[in-house]
C-alpha cells in the first residue's frame, strides 16, 4: 500500500512504524507543519491510508474524509484525551493499551480498527512505557489493521465502550507534596511527567522542573534537603527515605535540560547504591551497564565509563558483555551538555575525543571476547561505539540511525570509517550513513551491521555463555588478534581518528555553522518548518527538504 505517515516529528514509535512498514509497503513522511503543507502532501502523494502516530493537532477534515486515517492512540478502548500515559501511570492502572482509530470529527474516536492491552508494569517511565509497550503493540495492531484495510474491511464502532475522557495533566496533577507524599508517590508523579513535561517544583530558591526519580536504598535525611550528589544527580530526603533526581530544568523561556548538578552547582558524593554504571560478574562473563539518561554520553560520562572498562578488564572473565542502559544503548555525545558549555566548540571536541578513547580501548582489548547487547535503540556515535566489539545482539525491536549527517552535516569520529567498513564493506558504509534513515534490526541482521537478534535478556545470557565455552573460543581470540595486527599495519587506527577529527573539527571550529544550528534545533526543540527530503521521498528528487 501507499502508506503516508504524517507526524509532528520523527519520534521513536514513528521511526519504529518506518522502518517495519518499509518491509512491505511504499512509505513516505510528511511532518504536519500546517494544513497548507500537510494538504500538499496528501495531493502530492495521494496515498492509500494515512498514519499519524504522534500529532500534536487535529487532522484537517479534508483529509480525514479522502483518505482513511490511522490515529495511534497509547490507551485502551475507551480512554480519551491528550496525557493518557501520564494518567495511567499516576492511577496505577494494571492494564493499558494501544488503540487503532481511525480519524473523524472526534480529536479520539471511536471507531476502532484495532486494539491491543497488556500489564502495565509497576514504576515504569512514562518514556520507557512508550519506547517499549506502547510501541511494539502498535506495530502489531497497525499492521493488523493495514490487512484489514487491503481486504475492504471497516472499522467497528462498539457501543458497550463507553468513552472516558481524561483532561490534559496539569502541574497542579503532577505536583510533589514532600511533607505528605511517600517516595513510591513521588517516583509516580515523576514517572508519569517523563521525559516530558516533567514537575514543577522549587529547589535552592529556583523554579525546575524535575526529571527521573529513582528510589535511594540507604539514605535518609530531612525532607527536600540535598543529602547528597553522585553521577552528577542529586539525592532528596522525602518523608520515609529519599529519591534520586538526574535531571532538572529550569523554568523559563531558552532552558535546557541538564544533568542535576549542572542546575544546582552541588557536590556532596556519597557512598550509595545508586549509578550510572555498574559492574556485574557472573562466572568468566562480565556485564557492564551504563544507563545513560537518553543515551547521551558527555566528557565526564565517557570518561567514567573508560575508568569503569579498565577496571572490568582487570577481572579475570573470558566474555565481557557492554549492556548500554535498559531505554537507550547510546545516542554518542551529549548535545544537551554541549550547548550548555562556554565553548560549545570546545566541549564538542572534549566530548568526541573522550568517545574515542573510549572506543579505542574497546577496538584494543585482545585479551578476551567482546559483546554489544543494544537492549535500546541507538543513534550517531552511539551506534559505531557498538561495532568496536566483536559481537552486536540487538533487542528485535530496537531501531538503529547509523549516521551522522542529520546533525548538520556531522561527519562523526568514534573511528567509524575504520569500524563501518570492515562490518558492512566500502560501498554499503556509504550508502547507510548518506541515506540518513533509521535501520530495524532485520536490515541490520541482513546488512551484517549486528550478529544476532534477542527477545529476552536471557538470550544475552545464553550467547556470552555460549561463546566462553566454545571449543573453538582460543581460535575466535587468536584471529581477533591476527585481524587487528593486520589492520593496523595496513593503516594504523590512529590514522583513522586523525582524519576523522579533521573533518570534524570543521564541523565544530570551521566556517559551516550547520552543526551548531542543527544541535541549537534540537536541544531546544525548535519545530521543523519542513520535512526533511530523505523522509518526504513523495516531493521528489528537486525538493529543498529541511536538512
Ligand atoms: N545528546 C543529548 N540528548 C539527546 C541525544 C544526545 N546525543 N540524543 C537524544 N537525546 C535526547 C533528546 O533530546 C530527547 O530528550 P527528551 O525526551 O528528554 O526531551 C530524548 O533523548 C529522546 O530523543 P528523541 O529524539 O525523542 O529519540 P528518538 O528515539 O525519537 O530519536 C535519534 C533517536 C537518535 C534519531 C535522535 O535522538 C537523535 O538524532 N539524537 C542525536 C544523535 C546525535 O546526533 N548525536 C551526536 C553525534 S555522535
């Protein structure tokens, strides 16, 4: 079919929706800018259904009465309104759902193509419910309906549902009470506002906005008081223990979201169970976690997790095992960070190069086998800090951008042009990172960018077992070492950063300001004015897309 997916932004569940459509349909993007452009779109493309998967405004009527039009909606039959993740995270629902609706005069109608419910599990992110639940049930149910659709079906419009609307959360909804509200209530209120619009509250006399709670295990204090700082979050008594806060911001016109103490210049490390990066041996496997709040890596985050490597490589294991963080493997260097800096020039050189030597250490442990289990989705850097081991698993529903160039024509580092080609070949490399698109993990099962696919962690478990115990495990080590010896006197690794860190110091230091608007754009979240050209394929080949 000819498929249209008209989105407000190229979001995950929207990339997700992309790359899996793309198996079997002819797919273009348009972004609902207005309803001049999205009206052009639609005669341009005359597609056979639309998709609107995150839209923040009402479709047209002369485009929901032409075509039919696909509302995803992340709730179960019934439920209504704009903060449905948000209510039921905060009404501690057991159950939630996705929705397929198809478009009418109603923001959320009722009929119904498709639905899916599952248990909604206890302390979960409103971010991570939607990355993960949310959006492999839509892929199901929206390919379910597409069938549906092909073969002349209609959706049906059940009168036993009865519809209730629930408003857009306010601050008001959201709002701490420290005196009264136990930890488990605080962490719900900040699960429910993450990563958007997070909650309101006063810090140190200043007005932020909270983000990412976790549950503290030892420390207790007064209530609201900084009892301590660690990975640069802050800990905060409440009335039966304390939380965890890793990012705040402040409020306010031109803010951004920031690690905690870069808000509230803190510094009280304690010893406590809470990190960013932990280490977990089982047998001769070790495990190294980073759960990096968005899959952003600053300096100082690439440089503990450096520290954090060698250590692991002083345990005696045969397999260690990179985990990256439960929502995001990596998304490479922390725009956020970099726009926040005096230099965002020199922050942007201080955080690539701190990636590299970080990648580099990798590419150079020869002493045993490594594995990349991307258990999120993965962007830029982040992608390419996964090929510097031996092995990739990716978790099926993972979606991978294995490229640099949306970010203002970035050409990247983290040795990529030594670590893309020798994976996927010259010519492919090219084609990949030019084309500027997401990547599911079956093309990149196919394309041999990743080695395996997983469902369960158990299944991470298995292989690095399996890989310990191969009888032929002397043999894979020997030719990992043969392999990188021969590369380097072919052409030294350090000859690959150099040229790759002259490119990329035009990008930061040279005349082309691109990458600083593009970072600018998305780190303050400026909406496109138009669809990018290599996702808006029904414009043509002439068309002038954003970049
Ligand atoms: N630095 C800082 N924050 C980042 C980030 C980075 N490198 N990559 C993603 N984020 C943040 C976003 O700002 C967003 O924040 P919020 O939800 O708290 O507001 C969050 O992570 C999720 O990002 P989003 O774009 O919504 O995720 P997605 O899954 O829809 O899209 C990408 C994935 C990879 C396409 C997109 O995040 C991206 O382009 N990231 C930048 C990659 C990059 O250019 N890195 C630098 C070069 S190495």
């Amino acid at each position: 079919m000819k498929v249209l997916i008209l989105c407000h932004s190229f979001n995950s569940l929207t990339q997700r929706i992309f790359v899996e459509l793309k198996k079997d349909h002819q797919v273009s993007v348009e972004f609902d800018i207005n309803e001049a452009v999205t009206e052009s779109a639609v005669n341009i493309y005359n597609p056979q259904v639309i998709i609107a998967p995150f839209l923040k405004r009402k479709i047209p009527p002369s485009i929901w009465r032409n075509y039919p039009t696909l509302i995803i909606h992340p709730g179960i039959p019934g439920d209504k309104g704009p903060s449905s993740l948000d209510w039921a995270i905060m009404n501690e629902e057991k159950t939630w759902g996705v929705t397929i609706l198809q478009a009418n005069d109603e923001y959320d109608s009722d009929d119904i193509w498709d639905f899916e419910t599952f248990d909604l599990p206890p302390n979960i992110r409103k971010s991570t419910l939607y990355r993960k639940q949310i959006t492999e049930a839509a892929i199901r149910c929206l390919k379910t309906t597409l069938l549906g659709l092909e073969k002349g079906e209609r959706p049906i419009s059940p009168e036993e549902i009865k519809g209730t609307y629930h408003p857009p959360m306010k601050q008001i909804d959201r709002a701490i009470d420290w005196e009264q509200d136990s930890t488990d209530q605080i962490i719900r209120k900040l699960n429910a506002s993450d990563s958007r619009p997070g909650v309101l509250d006063t810090l140190e006399n200043i007005s932020v906005y909270l983000y990412h709670g976790i549950k503290e295990e030892k420390l207790t204090g007064k209530v609201k008081e900084v009892l301590g700082t660690k990975d640069d979050a802050i800990c905060l008594g409440t009335k039966d223990g304390a939380v965890w806060i890793t990012h705040l911001k402040q409020k306010g016109e031109l803010t951004l979201k920031l690690p905690a103490t870069d808000i509230l210049p803190i510094s009280k490390e304690v010893a406590t169970t809470f990190s960013e990066i932990k280490y977990k041996q089982i047998g001769e496997i070790g495990y190294l976690y980073f759960d990096f709040y968005n899959g952003a890596m600053s300096t100082d985050q690439c440089t503990r997790l450096l520290r954090e490597y060698q250590n692991a490589l002083t345990h005696k294991t045969k397999v260690l095992v990179l985990m990256g963080g439960e929502d995001f493997w990596s998304n490479g260097i922390h725009l956020h960070k970099i726009e926040n800096a005096p230099s965002p020039a020199e922050e942007s050189w201080e955080n690539i190069n701190a990636m590299n030597d970080l990648v580099e250490a990798i590419i150079n442990t020869t002493d045993r086998l490594t594995i990349s289990a991307m258990r999120g989705n993965a962007g830029a850097g982040g992608v390419f800090l996964a090929l510097a081991t031996d092995y990739i698993l990716a978790y099926q529903g993972v979606v991978l951008n294995p490229h640099y160039k949306s970010m203002g024509n970035l050409f990247g580092s983290e040795y990529w042009t030594y670590l893309l080609p020798r994976r996927i070949g010259k010519f492919r490399a090219k084609e990949i990172t030019d084309r500027k698109q997401p990547m599911g993990v079956s093309e990149a099962l196919h394309l041999g960018l990743i080695d395996q696919t997983f469902s369960a962690t158990d299944e991470i478990q298995d292989f690095a077992f399996n890989l310990s115990f191969d009888e032929t495990y002397p043999k894979k080590l020997q030719y990992k070492q043969q392999g990188l010896n021969e590369d380097q006197l072919k052409r030294p690794l350090k000859k690959y950063r150099e040229e790759e860190l002259e490119k990329m110091r035009l990008n930061f230091f040279g005349f082309d300001p691109s990458y600083h608007v593009a970072r600018y754009n998305f780190t303050y979240d400026v909406p496109h004015s138009r669809t990018p050209k290599h996702l808006a394929v029904h414009r043509g080949l002439n068309y002038e897309g954003e970049f």
